[in-house]
C-alpha cells in the first residue's frame, strides 16, 4: 500500500482553476478609485470668489465706459449736424439778405422818377399757374389785371411793337419765359413815341402792346408775377423794371421757363 504525501490536500476537480489563480474580491472589483483631491481652505475659497467678482465688476465697468463714448460719439455727430445745418441756413439768409438789399438799391435808383410818373410799388400777385390750354377754352383764374401768370396758349406773342391788342394767353406766355410785356393806354403822342423808341431799340424778349382794358391811361409793366403801374411813361422806370425781371441778366426774376425765347 502507497504512502499518502502529507502536504497540501488535492483540490477536487471542480475548486481546481483552470487557467490561473483564483481571483479575490479586490481583483473582481478593479483597480481601487483615486482618492479625491482635498477641498479648498476657506482662505482660497474667498479668494475665488473674490477675483470671479472683480473679473465681473472690470466687464461690467468695460461696459458702461463704452456706452459712454458711444454716447458722446452721437452728442459730437449730432452737433456736427446742427452746426453744418446752421453753417448753411445763415449762408442762405446771408444771401437772401444781400440780395434783397441789391434789389432795394436798383429800385431805390429810380424812386424819385417813379414818384413823378405817379408809379405804384412793384406787386406780386398771386400764383395763378401755368396749365397751357388751346383756343376756345375757359381761361380764368387770374390774380390781377393785365394777369401775370395763369392758363396760357402753347405759343408766346414775339417782341418788339405791337400795333393791335394781343391775347393775354399769348403774352403770359411771354412772361413765363422770362420775357416782359408793356401795356399802355391813351398815353401823349410823345410819351407813346419815346416809349416805343426804348422798345426797338432795347434787349430782346420786350413786347409793347396796347390795351384798352387798363383801368386808367398809362402803362403797365409785366413779368412773371409781378407788375407795376404808372400814370406816365418814364425811361429810367421802365430800366429799372428791365433790370429786375428781363431775362437773361435779371436780378429778381421767379419766371419758372428762363432761358427760352418768346
């Protein structure tokens, strides 16, 4: 009979490991975790707290610096505005005042010889328009006598001396070119004679006609919405008027057709 080895017993086949070792419970449940990194002291914590809220102040500071110079960047535009506004405003008053004062002084030029002609001031009748309509159609509307704007025929009167009464639809015409046109009513063969001379022998686009419908003897002088009545013909009167409303050259002229002829 053999001898039992003493020792270690035998496994049984079913304790027996058939590839190794047995695991332990550490093995089966993995590497141990890493242990958790210390919580910071008070002191720190502060401290964070502390620089996350400077770090907000500085943005929030950052903030409002730049609303305030966007604020002044519109103060300094908007300023810039108004004074290039004002710039232009007082440059164009500036001029309407010199060009009155230039319009008063022409006019002043020949104020006693329009006081001895009996002249009335130089109007400015209201704006009647300037609709063009053919023959045979209603013409009204007109804001003086002889009318210095208002329905008018396609064609102008021409220049010169008129010998017969002319259409006022035709001379309106005249007028919105910038041209002027002299009424005259039962005036003295010599007044008649020197006025006609001054016509003839003067710029271009004046037109003399006479017209029995002026409500005295005398003459009318027209342009574009303005007109000027005398009892009497005198020369300077009637340069003084060229001077104002004749195109080309006139220093008062509202003739909205400038530059065309009559």
């Amino acid at each position: 009979m053999a001898k039992q080895r003493k020792g270690r017993p035998q496994r049984s086949g079913g304790a027996q490991r058939s590839g190794g070792a047995q695991r332990g419970p550490a093995a089966q449940r993995g590497a141990p975790a890493s242990p958790r990194p210390p919580r910071p002291a008070p002191a720190e914590r502060e401290q964070a707290k502390a620089e996350r809220a400077r770090r907000v102040a500085e943005r929030e500071d950052a903030k409002r610096r730049a609303a305030v110079r966007a604020k002044r960047q519109r103060t300094l535009r908007v300023g810039a505005v108004i004074v290039v506004i004002g710039a232009v405003l007082a440059v164009l008053v500036g001029r309407e005042v010199l060009h009155r004062r230039s319009v008063d002084r022409i006019i002043a030029a020949s104020a006693e010889e329009a006081k001895e002609a009996g002249c009335s001031a130089i109007d400015n009748p209201g704006n009647a328009g300037r609709k063009h309509i053919e023959r045979g159609e209603v013409a009204d509307g007109y804001t003086s006598e002889p009318p210095t704007s208002g329905p008018h025929f396609t064609t102008t009167a021409g220049e010169g001396v008129s010998e017969n009464a002319v259409e006022a639809q035709l001379l309106i015409h005249n007028l919105e070119h910038g041209g002027v046109v002299v009424h005259h009513k039962d005036l003295p063969e010599a007044e008649l004679t020197a006025l006609k001379d001054q016509i003839e022998n003067g710029p271009e686009k004046v037109l003399l006609v006479p017209n029995a419908d002026l409500s005295s003897p005398g003459v009318a002088y027209t342009a574009w919405r303005r007109l000027q009545t005398c009892e009497s013909y005198d020369q300077e009167v009637l340069s003084t008027f060229l001077k104002l409303y004749l195109d080309p050259g006139a220093k008062d002229s509202s003739a909205p057709e400038k530059g065309r002829s009559v």
